[in-house]
C-alpha cells in the first residue's frame, strides 16, 4: 500500500515495487487528478500485477480502516504528507492533520492488521526542524519510531528521510 502515490515519490515508488510483481498494489492519493494521471500511466504497462487506485484521504480513519480490512496490506509505504513549507506555515492545522494525526492512525492500522512493515516517508526538514512542515515530519518520525519494538508479531516500523526531488512539484 502506497499513500501519495500520486506524488514525486510515491509515483516512483509505485512504479519501481510494481517491477517486483507484488500480488497486488494499493495505490492511494487524495487528487483525483493524481490518482487518474497514476492509472493512466500504468494502463499502458502490461503487468500481472492487481493494481488498485483510490481515491481517498488518509486523514479518514473510517476509510483508510476500511481499505486494510478488505485488502490486507502487507507493506504500506506512507508518503502522503503536505510537504511545501510555505503552505504548511499558513494552514497549520491541516499539516499536523495530515502529516502528524494521519501518520499516526495509520501505524496503529499497521499494528491493528498485522502489517509487515510500515516504512515513513520523511523529509530533510525534520532535522533540526525551522518551520512547521519540518516540526510535523519530525514528530511523524518519533511516532513511528516509537513504535518499533523487535518483537516477532510486531511489523518492523522504519523512517527514511529524502531532500528535494528534482522535478517535484513544487521544487527549486
């Protein structure tokens, strides 16, 4: 399972696990117009891959539940986030929402379902945190973090951090 499949990363992470020829592929984003140029772009790939795109918000706790129930993901990928500083310190609500509150119900999920792992996707930001976005990714880390006990039923919890991606949007 991906979150922000839509995005730079995710889109690229989509793309290179679907090469693995999992048994099937959870791609979320909350942009319809993401998730369709995403479906798009994999129609044209002959796959044996069960590739599923939905359009839903990870802040949805009824909804994200929902798809673990019926689809048992294995490994999520978590990369959705708000991730420009700018629009992060001018809706700060809505960044702790989605990067803070959104990350966190998610890991529980992981715990609930008897995920394998759940892998982070974080920022450069994080470090030494300066803005808001930085501060929310940072404390995402410590959430999921926290929660990776080495203990045999316990999936493995794991924080990467990425800086800019050329051609992002809305990168330098």
């Amino acid at each position: 399972l991906i979150t922000g499949a839509g995005g730079s990363i995710g889109k690229s992470l989509s793309k290179k696990i679907s090469t693995f020829n999992p048994t099937k592929l959870i791609m979320i984003d909350v942009s319809e117009n993401s998730i369709y140029k995403l479906k798009s772009n994999f129609e044209s790939i002959n796959s044996k891959v069960k590739n599923i795109f939905l359009c839903s918000n990870i802040r949805n706790k009824f909804e994200m539940e929902k798809v673990f129930i019926k689809y048992k993901p294995d490994v999520i990928f978590h990369a959705g986030a708000l991730k420009h500083v700018t629009i992060c310190e001018e809706n700060i609500t809505e960044a702790i929402r989605t990067n803070v509150l959104a990350t966190s119900m998610l890991s529980n999920l992981a715990e609930k379902y008897s995920c394998k792992s759940f892998v982070l996707i974080s920022a450069d930001k994080a470090v030494e945190p300066t803005s808001v976005m930085g501060f929310t990714k940072k404390l995402a880390e410590i959430i999921v973090k926290s929660k990776d006990y080495l203990h045999e039923r316990s999936p493995r919890f794991v924080v990467v951090r990425f800086g800019n991606v050329l051609g992002s949007t809305g990168s330098v």
